[in-house]
C-alpha cells in the first residue's frame, strides 16, 4: 500500500468504532471521489476544530456563546436533564419529545480510573442550580458503575439546593422479551414498575 494511503487508513483507523477494513473503505473512497469531495471533507473537520466550543452554560457544541438549545426561548428553563456526552444529548433530541434544557458533564466519575468530579463539568452543573430558577435536574447517566457514581455524587452535591433530584427509568426496552434479558434489567424493571 502506498504511503499516504496507509496514513489514511491509520487516521481513519484511530477513530473510536472504525477498524481497519472500514478504515481502508473509507480511504479508498476518498481516493475514488473528486478532489472537491476530499478539500471538502478536510475544511468540515478543519472548521469544527477551529470554530466549535463548548456552550458557556451547558457544555453543548457550539460556535457561538450559547448553543441552540440554551438560546432557545421555547424551552423549559426550569428542567435540565444531565447526560454524560454530546452523542446522549443527540440521542435525546432525536426523540423531538424533550423540551427542557441539558447539562453535558463530558465524561462520568470513575475513582478507579481516576477520574473526579473536577475532571467533568458536574461543578457548573451546581453553579446553574444554585442561581436559582430550576425545579428539576433530571439524571440520564448510563446505567454502569461510572454512571451509577455520577448520579450519586450529583445528587448529594444538589442537596443543599432542594431541587428535585430524578432519575431517569431502566428497564426492558420496546419489543424486548424476559427471556433474554439480564437480571440487572430485570431487577431495574420491577423497581422501576409504575401504575397504569
């Protein structure tokens, strides 16, 4: 394989759920397609580099001060939902069901891998709250022992605060069937049963 390829194919190869087969599909794309189709591409990656930032408020990507979402007058200033990373708060807004604001912490706590709570943006999570005007913080941390610990450390952290502490539910996901499902699953489901 020629040099510059294989540069390519180990670029594309060092992205997080590529491997190298991908990795060399997508080269070779990219050596196939019109040359405007490749500057293209690097201005795209160059400019998010250079132009996006984290939202001052909630840790979103954005290139201006605030992100769509915090400068979006039609949404519930009094509710956030707290997500670890910007793909979960995509995942949310995918739905089109959400209307509050989020808190991206960029990351969970983890002392076994050393990483605090000063190693996310759990801090200005406590500074929004305690300016006042916020009724529900909404927890939506994985359901794993580095979730598990944000949403402890965050809920004690707020305590002072007395704003209402939720958490979101666990369970069996639509179309799911008992029979394959974990006991974790299992035992969060029955906790997490509600009235219907």
């Amino acid at each position: 394989m020629s040099e510059t390829l294989e540069r390519l194919v180990g670029e594309f190869a060092k992205l997080p759920g590529i491997g190298r087969k991908t990795a060399q599909r997508l080269a070779l794309y990219i050596l196939k397609s019109g040359g405007d189709e490749a500057r293209s591409l690097a201005a795209a990656l160059i400019d998010l580099k250079e132009k996006a930032r984290p939202c001052r408020e909630c840790s979103n990507i954005t290139e201006e001060e605030l992100c769509g979402v915090c400068s979006d007058t039609r949404r519930d200033t009094t509710r956030i939902l707290v997500v670890e990373e910007i793909s979960d708060l995509m995942a949310v807004e995918a739905t089109r069901e959400y209307k509050g604001l989020y808190h991206v912490l960029m990351g969970a706590i983890s002392p076994i891998d050393g990483i605090g709570p000063d190693d996310t943006t759990a801090g200005k999570l406590v500074e929004r709250v305690k300016r006042g005007g916020v009724e529900e913080v909404i927890l939506a941390t994985n359901p794993n022992l580095r979730g598990e610990a944000t949403a402890l450390y965050i809920t004690g952290a707020l305590k002072p605060y007395k704003v209402k502490v939720t958490r979101i539910a666990y369970g069996m996901p639509m179309g799911g069937a008992l029979e394959y499902a974990d006991s974790g699953t299992l035992i969060k489901s029955l906790e997490g049963r509600r009235e219907v």
